[in-house]
C-alpha cells in the first residue's frame, strides 16, 4: 500500500545551498580577478586546469539547475530553432540554447564566456560535439580528450597502449596550457589540487560505502542532491571539507538507524540520468512505496578520481580517466552491477531509459537481463529524459512503476514491514 512520503534532508544541505550560492556569485565576478574561465563535461582532468589558476564551469551542471528550474524546455526549443535535431542530449540542446540566448538566457545561473572548453569522450561518445558547438558559438579553442573504450576482454598490452595514449594527451594539455597562458605549468600547484580532490573523491566514497548498512542512510536522491561539489569544487580544500561533513552526518544515521527512504522495504539499482525537471515527484513515488533507490550510474562514475595520487599525478589521473563505467563493455557493465547488487544488498533493478542520452541507452536491455540471470532480482524498463518534459509521460511512468512495486511486494512477502 501506499504511504506518504516524507524526505529526510542532511543538516549539511544548508551547508551546501551556501556553498553553491558562492560559487555562483564568484562565477559572475571571476572576470574582474583576471582568471580565466574553461567550460568542462563531467570527467575530465579539472586539476590540470585549476593548477593554472582557471575558473572551472561544469555544463552538466549548469543543464541540471536550469532543468530543476523549469528553464531548460524553452531552452532546447531556442537551440532547435537554429538547427539542432529535437533527438539529441538534452542536456546539450539546454546549454547550447542558454548559449544562443545570450543576455537573454532564462537560465537562474550565469555563467562567463569561457576562454577555453575541455571535453573528454569516456563518459559519454555524443558530448563532442555539444562541445565542438559551443566552441563555433564562442570562437574559443576546445581540448578533447579521447578516451579508448575498455572492453572486458581487453589484455595487457592493449590496456598499456590506452594508457600510454591518454598519459600523452595529459603531456600535451599541459604544454598547450603553458603556451595558451604565457608561463609555466605549476606542478607544485598540480599536486596540491590533486591532494585535495583526493580527498574529497574518497571521503565520497566512504560516505556512500555507508549504503550497505541496513536501512541505507542514503538515497540515490540525498546523493544527487550533494553532488555539485564533485563537480563544482574539483582541487579546492573546501570541497574536501564539505564531504568530510557529509560523511560524519551520513555515519550519525547510520548509528542512529535513520533510513533515507521511510520505512525502507526494497532496495533498488536506478539507472539512467537524473529526471531534474520532475525529480521531486519521482523520489516520492519511489519513496511512498518504501522503494530506496541505492545505486546509480553516477555513484560508479564520479568515484572515478578515488585513485587520484598527488605524488603521481599525471600517471593517476591517466589511469583513473580511463576507468568510468561507462567507458566498459557490457559484458564488463553486468559484472560490475552484480558486485553492486550483492554489496549493497539489492532486490532489484529500476532501469531508467533517458529518452536523448544514446551513451547510457545502449545495452540497457541486456544489462537488465545478465543481472538477472546472475542474481535472480527482477527488473523493469521505464522511459523518461532529463531536461525535456515533452520527452516524459508521468502517468506512463507512475502506472509502470506501480506494477513493479507491486511484483516486488509479492516477490518479498517478508519485507512488508518496515525496516526502520
């Protein structure tokens, strides 16, 4: 049956609405300090960057606030009014359409021009070219790190020779920074950053290895709530500070057994990127239901850094560019999701196709299927998409995931009761 749903917000929230509010403020003042500004996706080497003193934006994150805002509709129409297909990443139709719009951008961020655009594929095979576009409309030079796709099978020396590959482009971005900026690279800063994001990507971590316990102190909501210091803050010792909270107040739930999900009954892998624009609505659905949502592709993919090392900081950044999982075959996916169902004690799989993001949508079927083969937890497909509300239905979504609470409900009589 289903209850009312009440989240439970992190005391640090008040913490990090601070924090992305001074972001936001230094990032319309940055112009008057002389630093420079580089517009970045998701994973890339952002310390390389900052070590030479760079003022780093994220366009993800700047397509997920204007999403959460309810901006990012009129914005992909502006990008598709100049040419761009209604069939591509939403997320880049909303921050070229923000770019195209200039001044008059209804996006509640404002973001200075960038000097320079980075870019790195492992990620995501589409993302080059929301890059190569932002980079005609600004006339700015973009940086692209390609990235070797693993497959599972790969031997030794095919991994030796992706390593070496990317280890040459990371030598060749910084001879190209020292020429872009007129001077010399700043190892010293380099390692700092590096020190720093280490930090930070492992106190993440160990603040999500807490998903194990049961009831889970976290959600996949608390976790995409608290991510944009991952992005915002890469090399700085305030982002380092900020997880050091993070992680203190997730092991007081745990000691105190408070669950992120009210009377947890199911625990569940989601897939698929974020639904910012009806986020709220989504995480009641699951929540009303005791259905805790646990793991996600973006728990694995921005622990990616955990390896940084500050006295290796080319080699470890190489290795750890090379690592996201969605730079793995599927074969190499489904193994790494049955780790994740068995380590976090997981009853099923919620597998959200993103109706424009063709880097996670590939595969989605028989990723579903091998975890089940493997596990025996059952899983369901629905459809939705980040930043286009045209692309989503809410009653399609609410009736699909009615009927697999309800499966699941029958599959596990014994977790009828609350856990809490």
């Amino acid at each position: 049956m289903e209850t009312k749903y009440q989240p439970i917000k992190l005391k640090c929230h008040e913490q990090l609405r601070r924090i992305t509010a001074e972001y936001w403020e230094k990032a319309t003042q940055v112009r008057e300090t002389g630093k420079r500004v580089v517009w970045c996706s998701g994973i890339v080497p952002a310390e390389f960057l900052t070590a030479m003193d760079f003022f780093t934006i994220y366009c993800m994150n700047h397509s997920a606030t204007c999403s959460t805002r309810g901006v990012s509709l009129e914005l992909c129409q502006r990008s598709e009014a100049e040419g761009y297909s209604p069939d591509i990443c939403s997320y880049a139709r909303t921050d070229i359409g923000s770019a195209l719009a200039g001044e008059e951008s209804k996006s509640p961020v404002k973001q200075p021009k960038p000097d320079l655009l980075l870019v790195e594929n492992g990620q995501c095979h589409t993302i080059t070219k929301w890059f190569e576009s932002l980079g005609w409309l600004f006339n700015v030079p973009v940086i692209l790190m390609d990235v070797p796709f693993l497959y599972g099978d790969m031997d030794k020396e095919t991994y030796s020779r992706a390593y070496a590959y990317v280890k040459e482009q990371l030598q060749e971005l910084i001879s190209f920074l020292e020429e872009f900026t007129g001077r010399s690279f700043d190892y010293d800063r380099l390692r700092e950053d590096i020190a720093n994001s280490s930090r930070m990507f492992q106190l993440w971590q160990e603040a999500l290895e807490m998903r194990q316990n049961i009831p889970s102190p976290l959600s996949v909501f608390d976790i995409f709530t608290h991510l944009f210091p991952i992005l915002g803050l890469r090399g700085t010792a305030e982002g380092a500070d900020y997880y050091q909270e993070f992680k203190e107040e997730v092991a007081e739930r745990v000691a105190d057994k408070v669950s992120a999900i009210p009377g947890e009954r199911f625990r569940l892998h989601l897939d698929g990127v974020p639904v910012w624009f009806n986020l709220k609505a989504i995480a009641s659905k699951f929540g009303s239901h005791g259905a805790a949502p646990l793991n996600h592709v973006y728990t694995m993919s921005f622990t990616t850094f955990c390896g940084l090392d500050p006295s290796r900081p080319i080699d470890s950044t190489a290795e750890c560019l090379l690592t996201p999982f969605s730079n793995r075959g599927i074969k190499q996916r489904i193994d790494i999701l049955v780790e994740q169902v068995e380590k976090y004690h997981l009853n099923g799989l919620a597998m959200q196709i993103s109706r424009t993001c063709k880097g996670l949508n590939v595969g989605i079927y028989d990723l579903m299927e091998g975890v089940e083969r493997r596990t025996g937890i059952p899983g369901v497909v629905f459809e939705t998409d980040m930043c286009d509300p045209r692309l989503y239905s809410e009653a399609q979504v609410d009736a699909t995931l009615e009927d697999f609470f309800e499966m699941l409900a029958a599959r596990y009589p014994d977790h009828s009761k609350s856990t809490r």
